[in-house]
C-alpha cells in the first residue's frame, strides 16, 4: 500500500491512522487487536449490587492506584470544568475526577525504542516528573 495522510500499513504490520478532524495519531500493531469481540453476557456474570463508594473496577474513585499514573484529569469545580495535569499520587484523592487520562498499561512502542532508533531524549519537564 503506499504512503497516505491518514492511512499507512507499515512493512512490520503496524498501521498508522491519522483522524483528519482531531489530529489524533493511532498506532495498532499486529495481534494486539485479536480481542473477542462478543455482546454475550457470560455464563460466570453476576449481578453487581449498587454501593458508594464505587469500587467495581481498576477506574473506579476508591481504585486510582491500580491504574497508571495519571497524565491528566477533568474536575468539576464551582459549576465549572477544570484540567488537572499530572497530579501527584498524594493528591489522588484531594479532588474528585470527573474523567482521567491514563497512559496505556501495555504499552505498543516503549520509550527504549525511540531512544535506540530516533536518539529520543526527555525533555526537561517530563524528566521532573519521572523523577517526582
């Protein structure tokens, strides 16, 4: 296939696609996307029961440290919405998240690969943060 703006299969499998409106990169590589996709309730459900605090899931409120850190999040603050960025893990619980942008836990191209093939190099604010 050859080279379009917003399409690309790579010679390794990987294809790249650009969303023309946002400018969102996506990167999916081979085998990652061979999840089952089913509408089936399996047979070992079971019905949750409603409680406060949610804790239902790795994203739920009371569940925050069994994600990746947080690279951002959205609070609703005096009727309006405020953007977080990086918080630390002692401030996790200070605000209430309205939406949380975490990195990928399995992540498709690690740093060591930018840094081998491209001499990728952190810039200063992100080194502060690695090191926080």
């Amino acid at each position: 296939m050859g080279y379009s703006r917003f399409y690309n299969q790579m010679p390794d499998g990987t294809t790249k696609q650009l969303n023309p409106f946002t400018g969102t990169e996506v990167w999916s590589v081979p085998g990652r996307g061979n999840k089952p996709i089913s509408n089936e309730i399996p047979k070992t459900a079971k019905k949750l029961e409603l409680h406060k605090p949610e804790d239902y899931c790795s994203f739920c409120e009371s569940r925050y440290f069994e994600t990746p850190p947080e690279k951002q999040r959205i609070i609703l603050e005096n009727g309006s919405y405020r953007k977080l960025d990086y918080i630390t893990a002692e401030e996790y619980f200070n605000t209430s998240a309205k939406f949380r942008r975490v990195p990928n836990l399995f992540e498709i191209v690690t740093l060591d690969y930018w840094r081998k093939n491209y001499e990728f190099k952190i810039n200063s604010d992100m080194l502060k943060l690695k090191e926080k």
